[in-house]
C-alpha cells in the first residue's frame, strides 16, 4: 500500500505501537481487553488491504493470472506424464495402429534384407508398333464396289475370316474371265473331236489329222495357262479361278479375306491374334484396284521406344552386347501397383535427333489378352499394352552401391535434415532414424549400420504414420472434429 511515513506504512506503524503498548495488553478500555482491540485493528488492516487491492487490480491482476496457469499448466504435464494403463499409452517415438486405421493407411510390411544396388538413369518412353509387323494393310485386289463389310473395328479376326464383298466392275478382269471360259470351251471341242477320231480308229481316219488336233488341244491348254496366269494377277485366288472352270460362270463378287500368320516374325511362341484396326470403306463405294479397304493389327509383340540422352549410347550399347536387361514401368496414376518390366534392348537408333539431341533406342514387349467377348473370332479385342502407353524406363549406370539397405521411396520419410523408418515391434511400430546416402522418386538407399537388417518395417505407408505420430505428440485431438451432427 502507499501512504507511508519515514519508509513504514501506516498500518505497520498502527500494528506496532499498539503491540507495544503495555497498558493496551494489561489495562481495559471501554470495557474490552487488549485482545479486543488487537482483533479491531487487524480487521482494519485487512479491510484496507482490500480496498487498495481493488482500487490497484488493473497493475497486479495480469501478473497474477499467469502465474495461475503456470501452475495448472505444470499440473497438467504431471498427470500426462503419469500413464494410466501402461498398454494404451505409447512412448514418444512409438505408434500403436489398430486394425482399421492399418488398412486405413493400407500399410505394407516386409522384412530388410540388405543388397547391392546400380544407380539408374530414368527416361520418358512410349509404346508403339512395330514398322512392318504390327499392321497389315488390306487393299482392294481389283476394281469394284464394295457389297459387304463383314467385321466391325476392334473385332477379332483370324486368318481366312472374310472380311470384304466386292462386285467387280473392272474390265479387264471381265474380259478376261470371259476369254478364260471361251477357251474352256474350245478345249472342250478339240477334246471331243480327238476322242471321235480315235474312237473310229486308224485304218480309217490318217493318224496325220489326229495328231493335228493333238496340236491343237496343247496350244489351247496353253492359252488356258497363260490366261489363269492373268486372272491370278488380277487378284483372283486359285480357288476362284478353279471354281470358274468347274462351273464356267463369270465370276462377278469376290471375297477378301484376312491373310495368313507371318512366318518369318519372332511371334511364334506368344499368343496372337489378328483384330481389325481401321475400315476405310463403306457399302456400295466404289473402290479401284490397291485401294485400303482396311486394317488389321497383330500386337503380341510391340516396341518400347525409349528417349535417352546421348552420354546413354555407351550403356545402352554396353547392355544390349551383355545382354542386361533394362527396367521398364508404367507411368500411372499409382506407382506402388505399377508391374516392373525387365526388357531386353532390341537396337539402338544411328543416329540423335537434331531438335531434341535424345537417342532413340527400342526394347521387345511381350503382349498378352485380357479381354475377348463374345468367342475367338467374333469378339472385341482388349490387350495389356496398347500403342501410346507412357512409360519409364531405367537405364542401368556402371555404379554400384554394395551391401546397401534399398528401400521404396514410401518407406521412408524425410522431414528436413531427419530421415527415419518405423520398425514393427510387437503391435507398435517404433520410429527409427536412418542415414540416406541416396534417393530418387522410387528408391531410397540407406546406409547398412546394422540396426535394420532382418527387421520388418512398413514399406507403404510411412508417410502417414508419420502424420499420425506427430498428431500424437501435440495432444489429444477433439473426437469431434471435422464431423457435422
């Protein structure tokens, strides 16, 4: 309190000369006793006290009130500290998952097995066709009008499956079908008048004119051969020319037909099938001979084409003379699913594109059906890879990390200067740090101290733990949080 005199406030200076009065402790006044008045006085004081801490609260009141949580924050930490069930609370660097937040976060273990690891160099490739193996175009053999479309796109087709009608119209084929059939005939008369004459024998008919039309049936079945000779150039099949001599009809629709399986293609052991890629043509349109009426494609066997840069050319060279193989992964929208491709390099371009300065190189993917309605010849066609694929492959470099802890990149959570992993321990996971000696989007290398080997660890999933421990260290989270009733 203020007020004071000689450095001693007044209800000191009060307090003091009234304890020290001999005659207040032994004599009475006004009928009390000193103890009367030392409580009369004490009251004083303390209603002074009182009123000053009023009128003075705006000065002590803040100091006050921090010094009250203070306390309650320094009781608090106490009781947290002091675990209520030593199962249910975890240590700092220790998180407990139940059973649905695990396959919340779908976590993945496995067991570390320390290994060698080659440095790889990553580079856009695309999938495409192969030139000359994968399409086959179908053109008109003749000039004509198409009648019949028989299959849709993307439909199977299998070697001798017609594809194509059409009513010819060229001249040349009609004249020349019907010179074939008039020298059909006329074999057929020289035939028939060399059968008379040597029915009536020798003696009368001269053996001279016998052999004269002996002549003349080999000259006539020349002119035959050189005529069928013409039709099979025309685009008229074997079968078709052979069925024109049997019924001695022109022939005035033809069928095209899907060709046979290639036997010089490196696809004998996979299984293909033809599907039509493109039709180029509709009913009734007339079409000259060589036009495209279609397109069929055989993808058993495609190409990955890489884009490398031009220091690559020693490795890739390097690796299609050993024979390595090179890393080949889909680039989709989740990596951890993605299947690895291990590819063999099937050339090198010769030369680097002047725009880009990338090397072409090209890897041999084997292809496989997932999906055929409707039966072998009729259904739709649906195959693993398809042209226009992106991908990424992974080119091998002469640098190797021996005896290494390799990891997936989701295995491992890099925060800052700090890496760590979370070891499985019982039901708990503990977080263990971790020395990175390198890392890219898909791989992480850690130093081989001996902490890690043989253990199992998350190996999808860290990151997530790693959100959760850290929610775990700055308190309790309000159950009703981003929840609306």
């Amino acid at each position: 309190m203020a007020c004071g005199f000689g450095g001693e406030t007044v209800g000191r200076k009060v307090i003091r000369t009234i304890w020290s009065n001999p005659w207040m402790s032994r004599k009475k006044f006004f009928g009390w006793t000193g103890r009367h008045w030392q409580s009369v006085v004490l009251s004083f004081v303390l209603v002074a006290v009182a009123i000053a801490a009023w009128f003075t609260q705006d000065r002590w009141m803040p100091y006050a009130r921090r010094f009250i949580a203070f306390i309650q924050n320094k009781e608090l930490n106490s009781r947290e500290k002091e675990p209520e069930d030593a199962g249910t609370i975890a240590a700092p660097d220790t998180l407990a998952l139940s059973p649905a937040a695990w396959n919340n976060i779908g976590l993945v273990t496995g067991t570390v097995v320390p290994a060698d690891y080659v440095k790889i160099v990553s580079v856009p490739a695309i999938i495409v066709e192969r030139p000359g193996r994968s399409q086959i175009e179908i053109a008109a053999p003749m000039t004509g009008i198409v009648t019949q479309v028989h299959p849709l796109e993307r439909i199977a087709a299998e070697p001798g499956q017609p594809l194509f009608d059409l009513r010819l119209t060229h001249e040349g084929v009609v004249t020349a079908q019907t010179e074939f059939l008039t020298r059909l005939q006329a074999l057929d008369v020289i035939n028939q008048e060399l059968d008379r004459l040597r029915n009536i024998g020798e003696g009368v008919i001269p053996g001279k004119r016998i052999i004269e039309q002996e002549y003349q049936r080999d000259e006539a079945q020349a002119t035959l051969g050189a005529l069928r000779q013409s039709l099979l150039l025309h685009g008229i099949s074997e079968q078709q020319v052979a069925a024109i001599e049997e019924t001695r009809k022109v022939l005035r629709d033809v069928t095209v037909v899907a060709p046979p399986f290639a036997t010089n293609h490196d696809h004998a052991p996979i299984e293909h099938l033809y599907h039509v890629q493109a039709i180029h043509v509709n009913r009734g349109q007339s079409v000259s001979a060589g036009d495209l009426l279609g397109v069929l494609a055989d993808h058993c066997l495609l190409y990955v084409e890489g884009k490398a840069f031009e220091e690559d050319a020693d490795r890739l060279i390097e690796a299609s003379r050993e024979g390595k193989t090179v890393q080949v992964v889909p680039v989709s929208g989740n990596a951890n699913s993605a299947e690895v491709l291990n590819l063999k390099i099937e050339s090198v371009a010769d030369h680097v594109d002047m725009a880009s300065r990338a090397l072409t190189f090209y890897l041999l993917l084997p292809n496989s059906l997932v999906n055929q309605s409707g039966g072998s010849t009729d259904g739709f066609v649906a195959w693993k890879y398809r042209p226009g694929q992106r991908m990424e492959a992974r080119i091998p470099t002469s640098s190797v990390m021996k005896n290494k802890i390799v990891l997936p990149a989701d295995a491992v959570v890099i925060d800052g200067p700090n890496a760590f992993v979370f070891e499985q321990n019982g039901e708990n996971f503990d977080r263990i740090d971790v020395h990175v000696l390198y890392h890219d989007k898909d791989t992480v290398v850690l130093e081989n101290d001996g902490q890690l080997a043989g253990s199992i660890i998350a190996i999808h999933g860290a990151y997530q733990m790693h959100l959760a421990m850290k929610n775990q260290a700055g308190g309790a989270v309000d159950p009703h949080a981003g929840h609306q009733h």
